[in-house]
C-alpha cells in the first residue's frame, strides 16, 4: 500500500509541473509589409497639421524569434496574441524635409529602449487544442486586420505646400503567446523591442502627403475708379494703380493672372470701358504675377490700370476684368 500511494504522488505532481510550464511565444513579422492609408492635407488655419493613420497588417507571416518549453499536445493551452508596433520617440524629420512625430494610444509596452516607442495592441484571448510551435523560418497566413489609434502631427513650419513622398519609420510585428508566458525564464516578449530595432520599417512607398495652403484676396471686389477725364487725357491715356491684398495662411506660391471677359485686339488683359479701352497689369508690365510666401503673411500687389480712347464720348463708363489666383 506505501508504494502504490507513492507511485500515484509522483504521477500527479509530475503532471502538475508540466502543465504550469507549457509556453510558446513567438514573434512573426508579416511578409508583406503592412501598409498606411494614403495622406492628404488642406492647410487653413495656425493649428497644427494632425491626421489620423490606419495601419493595415497581416497575411503571409514568417517566424521571427521563438521562446518555448512546449511540444505537439491535444491538451487545451490558454493564451493571447496581439500587435507590436515601433516608432521614433518624439520629433523627427523626414528624408522629404517634413518636421513630424507619430504618436498612438496604444499602450505602451512594458519594456521600452532609448530613441524609439514602442507600444501594444489589445491583448486576445484564445484557446489552441492541438498545439504545436513554430520555429524561425516558419511560415503561416493570418487575417487581415486595421489598426487606427494612431495619428501623424506635421511641423506646419516645414510644411511648404506641394506632394511629398514620405517613408514614415513604424515598425510591426506580431505577437502568439500560447501559455501566457511571463518571462520568467528570458527571452520571449521582453525583447521584441530590441529585435524590433533591426526590422525593416513598414511600407509607406505608396504614400504621398498633398499639402496645399489656403489663400484669399482681400476683396470679392476691387474697384478701379478713374474719376473725371477730360479728353486731352484720355486720348494720351490716363493710368490709375489699385491694391490688391493677398493673405496665404501657410507658406506658398502663388501665381496671379489678370483676364477680362471680352477681350480687346486678342489681349487677355484688354478690356472694353466705354468708348475706350482699359489695359490692366502688374508693375512687371505683364497680367500674370507670382508672389512666393516663405510663412504665413499678407502681401500688397500693385495692380495699374491705363484708360486709353480715340473717341470722345461724354458720360460715365465701366468695364471688367477678372483677377485670378492659383496657389501651387
């Protein structure tokens, strides 16, 4: 009776011990890398330049880092999986020349390294019957998934209207714990921060960032009045110089064209006025203008006006033209 009651004692503690030390953890990288929306922003005001980012992962994924005291079982083992993502710690600039930083609400990963953020998805939960590892090298598919609490802040000092291409440094990965390990014996989860370091960065070959300033002209309307003429004057013609006021709220380039409705002799900036006619330019000499803002300012632009007739026609008179403004 004492043996048999000794052998059945270490037959259960045996099992105990074996089940409480039954883990798997192991880090995949996606062989496509995973991808961010394209971007597009239309400056028009001083606040910052913010946008959400989606992060597309997932499918074809190759084994990275494997830690393990698990063999092929039918036993049920708990566990979770969950995503790693990595980037830059505060401000950085882009091979473009955008000053940016990429910031998450994520939770933070509990091991962190100098230089860089790295941060976890929600952990899911899940049950595996018939479990077995995979070692680096090893391949599986997984489903698709979007991760979205993510957002890009851009410098607005450095964000000089135009299309940029732009290489945005996040790095992911994606985690299988199988048993929960917790660490305890190295290894594992506690360094995919540093193995992350050395991963390609996402791609974001297809992304261009669009920024665009917004620009106004003072006024709807800008009224050229050439009070009274007499016909000496205006058979020599008589010029009169209006302003026009341009306020861009981000740095640009801006290209003015002056036109009329009803050209005279096939000059765009040739305009009918009464009897006579009203030739309108910029003090180059010529109807189109470009104006470069190095920041956010206004601008004065002189716009001359010369009345010019052969036919002395009493009365008051009018005419048009259309200025207009095209920001780059």
């Amino acid at each position: 009776m004492r043996i048999f009651f000794l052998s059945l004692c270490l037959l259960f503690c045996g099992f105990v011990q074996a089940g409480d030390l039954r883990y798997c953890n192991m880090l995949w990288g996606n062989d496509f890398k995973p991808m961010v929306d394209p971007l597009f922003f239309n400056i028009e005001t001083n606040a910052p330049i913010v946008t959400p980012l989606k992060i597309h992962t997932g499918g074809n994924s190759t084994i990275l880092d494997t830690r393990a005291n698990l063999f092929a079982t039918g036993v049920l083992i708990w566990g979770h999986d969950r995503y790693w993502f990595q980037f830059p710690d505060g401000w950085f600039t882009d091979p473009s020349g955008l000053r940016m930083r990429i910031t998450s609400t994520y939770e933070d990963a509990k091991v962190q390294i100098a230089g860089v953020r790295t941060v976890v998805t929600p952990q899911r939960r899940h049950t595996w019957g018939t479990v077995s590892c995979f070692w680096p090298g090893d391949k599986w598919t997984f489903s698709k998934d979007t991760w979205d609490r993510f957002q890009l802040e851009i410098d607005k000092t450095t964000a000089f209207p135009g299309v940029h291409t732009v290489q945005l440094p996040i790095k992911s990965a994606f985690e299988e714990n199988k048993g929960d390990y917790d660490g305890h014996a190295g290894g594992g989860w506690k360094t995919y921060p540093s193995l992350m370091a050395s991963m390609s960065s996402i791609d974001t070959s297809g992304v261009k960032i669009e920024i665009r300033a917004s620009c106004a002209i003072s006024s709807p309307s800008i009224d050229v009045d050439m009070k009274t003429i007499n016909a000496q004057d205006a058979i020599a013609g008589v010029k009169k110089d209006v302003a026009a006021r341009i306020t861009c709220s981000a740095p640009a380039n801006v290209q003015l064209e002056i036109t009329g409705s009803d050209y005279v002799d096939g000059v765009k900036n040739k305009v009918n006025c009464g009897s006579g006619t009203c030739t309108l330019n910029f003090p180059s000499g010529k109807p189109d203008e470009k104006l470069t803002f190095n920041q956010a300012d206004t601008q004065t632009i002189k716009i001359e006006t010369l009345f010019k007739t052969n036919k002395i026609t009493p009365g008051v008179f009018n005419g048009s033209a259309v200025l207009r403004m095209n920001v780059l």
